[in-house]
C-alpha cells in the first residue's frame, strides 16, 4: 500500500502549478472563459508539449502510458486553477474510451493527433430525458448501405462548440433504458445534418446541445461492435467520474486555503474572526471534509481502470456521492465563512463553489450515484478499498 | 499510489487468519458474537495467547518485546481479530501508557512494566480526569507531596475504565502551584495495591460498571514511579492522548459492527420483506458505510505518514477520532433501530453467557438483541472520552489550522 504521488506526479503537479501562476492567472482565465472559444489555444498546445494530452495512451500511440492515478494528479491542478480547456472531454473521456474500443486503424490514426493536441472531442452520451442513465438511448443509428444514419438528440454534450468530433451512443436495437442493442459512433463536426447548439455553463466551460437528422456516417465511425457499447460507455465515464472526484478534491484544497487565509485576515470587533470559536469548528469541518474527500478520490482513481465492472462501478459510485455530499458542505461553507465576499464575482471562491456544484451535478449527482451505491449493497461483501 | 497489499501482506493476512481461526477461544469468541459480557479474565486470557505467540504488542519495537509491525500490518491484524470477533486487547497498557514508558520512562522502569504489560500480567488504567478537571484536563488537582524517597499523593480522579480490574494506574498528579496549570504537572505510575486507595464503582446508562472513582488518601508513592521529570507530565500526557487517539479511529470495530448491522437487517423484516430491501433503512446503512470507506483510507494515509517520517502521531488523529467515534455511534443506533420494538425489552440477564434466548422470547429474537440497545447506550461515550468532539476540534483548529 502506498498513498503518495511519484516523483515524476509531483513534478508534473509543480508543472502545472507553475504554469497557472504564470499563465492562468483568475483574471486571465475570466477572460478566457468571455472570449471565444471559452478557453485558451495557447494553453491547450502547452498541455501538448508538457505531454499532458498523451497522458493515458499507449506509447505505441505517442502516448506516456499513463494510469488514473496519473490523470488524478493533472485533474487536481486542474480544479486548483479552475482550467477551461476541455482536457476531461477530449483526453479522459473520449480518448479513454477510443483507446479501450477503437480499431486498431482508428487508433493508430486519432489518438496521436489528440496527443499532439491537433483533435478536440466531445462525449455526446446523454439525453433530456434521460437524467444521468446512459442507457436511456432514443437516438437511433439505422444502417444504410456501408454507412449509418444517426437520429437524435443528445443534452449538455460538455465542450461541445470546439469539438472536431463527437462520440455518440445511438441505438441499433431494443428499446429505449434496454441495456443491449446501444452503439458508439465518431462523428466528425462536419457531418451533414448535425447541429450544434452551443452555451456558457454554470462553471465558465462551454457546452451545448447536439441534434443529429439523418446524420450520414461511414461504417468505420462504429466504435467497437454493434449493440454492446454501453459497457465501454460506463467505464469510460467511470474514468470521468474519477477524474472529476480528482478535480473536486483540487478545489476543496484550494477552497480551504483561500478560507483558511481569510479568517486570518478579515477583522472584525477588533479582532481576525477566526478566532471565534463557531467558525473554527466550521473550518475543522471543512478540513475533515477535505481528507475524507481525498481518500475517496484516492479509491475512485485506483479503481478506475479496474475490468471489475460491478466492484469499479461500486468503488466509483460510493467516491462520486460522497464527494459530491462532502464538496457541496465544504463550498456551501467556505462561501458562508466569506460572507458577503463569497457571493461576488470578483473573488475565486465564488468560481470555485460554481464549479464543485457543477461537478457534482455531472456524470450523476450525489443522490443519483448514493442510490447506484445503496441499491448494490446486498450483493456486496465487506467492502474492500482495491 | 496503489491500495493492493503486496504478496508479502497478503500472506501475513493469511498467517493472522489461520492463528485466529486456531486460537481464539471459543467461549470468548461467542461473547463478541451474541454481545454477551466480557470479563477481565478473557482480555488476559487472549492477551496471553497473543504473547505466547509473539503477538502481544504488534507495534511495539521488537527491542521492548513488540512484533514490530508496521501499521498496515497492524490494520491487517486488526481487521482480521474484528472478523473473527477475537476480543479488544487492553489499551490502557499497550496503547497509552507503554508508548510514554518507552519514549519518556528510564531503562528500570522500561525493563520492569513492558515485558509484564506484553505478557499480560498487568492490567492498567488511567489517571487523567477529576471531577473538576474533564475537558480542562490541565486544571487538575490531585497533588502529589514530596516526602523522602517518596511522593504522598491525595485526589480524586474519575471516569477511570476498568480500575476494578487494575495492577497500576498511570495518573498526573500536581506538582507544583507555581507557574502555569500546564508546568506544575507530573506523571507517576501508582501501585493499585498501595494502602489509601480505594476504587468506587460508577454505573452508566446502561447499567453496567465500567467505569470508577478513584480516591487517593495520603498514597506513599517511590519517587523512582516518576517518568521522565517532574513539571514534565503535561507533555507526556499529550503524548499518550495522541497515541490513544491512533486507535481511536477503531476501522476494525466499525467493519465488525457494519457487517452485523447487515446481517440483522438481512434477517429481521419489514412487510414480510428482508429490512435491507427497505430502501429508506438501507440508505441509512449506506450513509455510514461511505463515510467508513473513507475513513479507512484516510486512517491508513495519516498513520503511514507518521511511520514514514518517523515521527509520533500529531495533530491529524483529532480527525481520525471525531470521525470513528461518530462512525460507530451510528452502526450502534442502526443495529438498535433494525430491532424495531424488540430493542426496548432491557434483559440484564441476557448479557450473561449462558443465557437462552428461547426461553423468554419468540425465534424471531436474534441472540445478539438485548446487547443492542445497551450498546448504542454505552457507546454515547466515543465522542466524549479521550476529549471530546469540540475538544478535538479546538486541536485541529490550533494545531493544524493555526487559528
């Protein structure tokens, strides 16, 4: 058993660190967040030559051969410096899932240009009316001579409007919440008949709403066999979960820090208000949270890669509903212990409560994947952390 | 970063696995099982097997007699004597007042207490609390007179655990009126058997004595039961808290009751349906156990870093106590709560081994019942002893946070 970071991690967390110090600055990065395309170029080429863009891949694809362990080290800076660029999307997500289901061909083609930081992807997984499940698929893929055609709509695909690509699930066979008969194509951005429909989120990120007509896709834009895709969706958004668990864990630290230095320094009756005993107590709170907020990511990352379905989806669902019940008291609280100045724009603490609130809200919410934890309870023994 | 044991853990588990399974007696054993009473003779009595097999004090450096574990071992061990239901060892010695001895005490007093502590031929308790002194421990007041070669000690200390039972008590005696309440504090260790002691019983909610009063009248104590020097005593006694509280966190404990907890709420019904199909109980269940997941990791990272850094347990177990206090509050009220209204019967009697649970109730009553409600009484006294919650909280507030 081991709990801490390598050497090569932590350096590349100084890496990082550095860089949002000199590159990313908060003023900066609102600006990024109002420009088009809501993000940074420079930054993306720089995650390019830092190789943070070939993190989980293979070296045989220009890849480092990272594990999620790694990814947890990038994604707590990237929640430290509230980063915008679609890192989660394109190389977690998308490049997660095209390298565990993608043809060889395909592999050997796309994931070094997304390493080289040429390719942006999105994961079109989600529909309005299906809440978090990505089983409820009613966009529907009908074959048509060697190509498909792709009907549907799909909600909040994240970091959709700078997307070359998208995955789409899309039905092949059954109905509608069945588990069989889903599939993944990549669709190019400039598929006849595919709109996109973008927005701003909550946290500063950008999104959007895909609509597919008819969409014409060749027969090599399927991801993996007909049907059996749901499988590689969840563990792909296992990883994103993961991930996200790392980026939350980010922001807890840096919420704390910024609250710790508050009560410091904001005076009033004469004295820093951390002296009282009401907002010690709160703040003591808050540094529990944090600790039982990274052990929890420290699960969600070692089992993320696991081929354990059923134990990976558990170890997952129990990290992202705790962080998401443990993150929303730490944001709710480190904006209540800044008074009014937690609920202005101009401070980080504000971003940064948007942000954990968003998270939480993605891939499934604390109650959504409390209920995936509680409802697999029987079939589980003592729960074992690996 | 990897959670996996290695093959070399891994076997260690077994190797626990096999001893417990062998040596853990039966009778004792079956008391953890049905909740039924524990006696000072099956703490000794397991405390000896473990000493036999080289066991006694697996953390213990191996110069004093230990195992020297490191403390995945010891999570392991723990672990595994939780789900065999092996009985606690006693922490009054192993824990709290051996670790001062061996940092603090001299080569006489580590030569003669440790290897009788490992052995399980002294039972200890502690000295800290008086009833002026609970939370301000450092306003204590039982004084401690310097007479020739001894110190004549006159006081009353309380909340004492187990005194009944004891060899020796460890206790912090004032030595001195001057200065700060902190700097006039020393640390003696008192033979129970001196004459002018006398130990009066306290019965808590749940009707059982646990716990003491204990009187000191004119006790002639050889100043040679002095550790380290005197005025000393607050530091070691902070010390001993720390280390108290490493146990604390009790993630072994909390696994146990977890597992009973769901085993009753496999076996009682609701609706005619098992209770843990009752999705409103469950995610009850749930709740602790997430909370418990992460409590794990986190009580592995903290004491793993202490090792590493070869440093004694610091501030963060402050957050390891609240947090398994609370923990195992909870699995005590849930395990009372799966009961329904089976939980109010109070059976003194069903806490003695040899009770039949046919005799009195219907074979719905699970064996382990009339434990249950008395438990979640009892245990109100985790988030209380060895300093409270908010007293925890002022130590993370000061020590960690620096406010």
């Amino acid at each position: 058993m081991d709990f801490r970071y390598t050497e090569e991690q932590l350096a590349l967390q100084e890496t990082l660190q550095r860089f949002i110090a000199r590159d990313y600055g908060f003023e900066q990065r609102r600006a990024f967040a109002k420009a088009d395309p809501g993000f940074s170029d420079a930054a993306w080429k720089q995650y390019a030559e830092l190789g943070l863009l070939a993190l989980p891949f293979p070296e045989e694809y220009g890849g480092l051969d990272g594990g999620a362990v790694d990814v947890m080290a990038v994604m707590e800076q990237v929640g430290q410096g509230l980063l915008l660029e679609p890192y989660l999307s394109t190389v977690v997500l998308c490049g997660g899932i095209l390298r565990d289901a993608a043809s060889a061909a395909l592999r050997s083609a796309i994931l070094p240009q997304i390493a080289a930081g040429e390719v942006k992807l999105a994961l079109a997984a989600y529909e309005a009316a299906g809440r978090y499940e990505l089983s409820h698929v009613a966009t529907t893929a009908v074959a048509e001579g060697a190509g498909w055609r792709l009907s549907g709509r799909k909600s909040v695909v994240l970091d959709a409007p700078s997307a070359d690509c998208f995955l789409v699930s899309a039905r092949t066979a059954g109905a509608v919440g069945e588990r069989a008969g889903i599939s993944l194509f990549l669709v190019p951005r400039a598929a006849e008949r595919l709109r996109v429909l973008p927005y701003a989120t909550q946290s500063g990120a950008r999104a959007g709403d895909l609509e597919l007509t008819a969409t014409r896709v060749e027969g090599a834009a399927l991801i993996g066999a007909p049907g059996e895709a749901l499988a590689v969706l969840e563990r792909g958004v296992d990883a994103g979960i993961a991930a996200l668990c790392a980026e939350a864990c980010g922001i807890v630290t840096a919420l704390n820090q910024a609250t710790l230095a508050y009560l410091k320094s904001r005076k009033q009756f004469g004295v820093p208000i951390g002296v009282f005993q009401a907002l010690q107590h709160r703040m003591a709170d808050m540094y529990i949270a944090e600790e039982q907020i990274r052990s929890m990511a420290i699960i969600a990352a070692v089992n993320a890669g696991s081929s354990d379905a059923l134990a990976r989806g558990r170890a997952l669902a129990a990290a992202k509903a705790y962080i998401g019940q443990a993150a929303r008291f730490v944001g709710q609280q480190a904006v209540q212990l800044h008074g009014a100045m937690g609920v202005v724009d101009d401070l980080i603490v504000s971003h940064y409560f948007k942000r954990l609130t968003m998270i939480d809200m993605t891939f499934g919410d604390a109650d959504f994947h409390f209920a995936r934890f509680s409802d697999t309870a029987e079939r589980s023994g003592a729960h074992q952390a690996a | 970063m990897d959670l996996n044991f290695t093959p070399a853990e891994e076997a260690f588990r077994t190797e626990v696995r096999a001893f417990l399974a062998a040596e853990v007696p039966k009778d004792i054993s079956d008391k953890l099982r049905l909740g039924r009473r524990l006696v000072k003779d099956d703490m000794v009595r397991w405390q000896k097997i473990l000493f036999r097999r080289g066991w006694g004090a697996g953390m213990w450096p191996q110069r004093f007699g230990g195992a020297g574990w490191n403390v995945v071992q010891q999570h392991i061990f723990e672990e595994e004597c939780a789900a065999a239901n092996a009985p606690p060892q006693i922490p009054f010695s192993l824990r709290m007042v051996a670790p001062v001895i061996m940092a603090f005490g001299n080569a006489r007093q580590q030569e003669y207490f440790l290897p009788r502590i490992v052995s399980g031929e002294d039972w200890w308790c502690q000295g800290y609390s008086e009833p002026g002194s609970g939370s301000d421990l450092a306003s204590l007041r039982t004084s401690a007179v310097r007479d020739g070669g001894h110190y004549v000690v006159n006081g009353q200390k309380t909340w004492n655990t187990l005194g009944q039972y004891a060899d020796w008590i460890f206790c912090l005696v004032r030595t001195s009126a001057e200065a700060r309440p902190q700097s006039g504090i020393s640390f003696l260790l008192i033979d129970m058997k001196s004459p002018g002691i006398s130990v009066r019983p306290i019965i808590t909610l749940e009707g059982e004595h646990e716990i003491n009063d204990i009187f000191f009248e004119n006790v002639r104590v050889p100043l040679e039961n002095l550790v380290g020097e005197e005025n000393k005593g607050w530091t070691y006694a902070k010390f001993l808290l720390n280390h108290e509280r490493t146990s604390n966190a009790g993630v072994g404990n909390c696994k146990r009751s977890l597992a009973q907890l769901k085993q009753l709420a496999a076996t009682q019904s609701v609706n005619g349906r098992p209770l843990i199909e009752d999705a409103r109980f469950r995610d009850r269940i749930a709740q602790v156990e997430l909370e418990l997941m992460a409590l794990e990791i986190t009580n592995l990272r903290v004491l793993s870093a202490f090792a590493r850094e070869n440093r004694p347990p610091g501030a963060e177990v402050s957050a390891l106590k609240i947090k398994g206090s609370e923990i195992i509050q909870q699995l005590a009220e849930l395990k009372m709560h799966a009961l329904g209204h089976d939980a109010l019967p109070y059976l003194r009697e069903a806490l003695d081994p040899e009770w039949q649970a046919e005799a009195l109730l219907g074979s719905h009553y699970p064996a382990v019942a009339p434990s249950l409600s008395g438990q979640y009484f009892n245990l109100r006294k985790t988030t209380i002893y060895a300093g409270s919650t908010e007293i925890q909280k002022n130590i993370i507030s000061k020590m960690i946070l620096g406010l």
